[in-house]
C-alpha cells in the first residue's frame, strides 16, 4: 500500500482561486496572504481565513484589519 505524503489537514490553497473569488461584502478582488493563510479585502478590512485548504468567505468568520 502506497502511503500518501501529504497530510490531509495541511492542505495547500490553490492561488488560481483567487483569481475566481471576491469579497463578498465589496465584490472586489482579494490579495491572498500565504504566511497567514488568509484572502485579505483591502477595501472592506477584512482578511478571510483559509482553512484546510479552503477559503471561509463569511463575514463572521472575517479578522477585521487597519488600513495601511
């Protein structure tokens, strides 16, 4: 039996999905953050997690973030 090297919990996200995705509060594009793990909105504030692999898109699962 061939044993997969991969965890299945440490899942890469697929930067072509952010070329697909936009925040759902401004509906413009996101900037994906890899050491956080995150899709960050500029315009809202609000940078999105990435869990497994995969982008929580909720508003309530948002970090509110400070203007640069």
């Amino acid at each position: 039996m061939n044993q997969a090297t991969e965890n299945p919990t440490e899942r890469s996200f697929e930067r072509r999905m952010v070329e697909a995705l936009v925040c759902p509060v401004t509906h413009t594009t996101l900037r994906y953050d890899a050491e956080r793990q995150e899709l960050i909105s500029t315009a809202a504030g609000l940078a999105f997690p990435i869990r497994d692999g995969i982008p929580i898109m909720l508003i309530g699962e948002a970090r509110q973030i400070k203007a640069d």
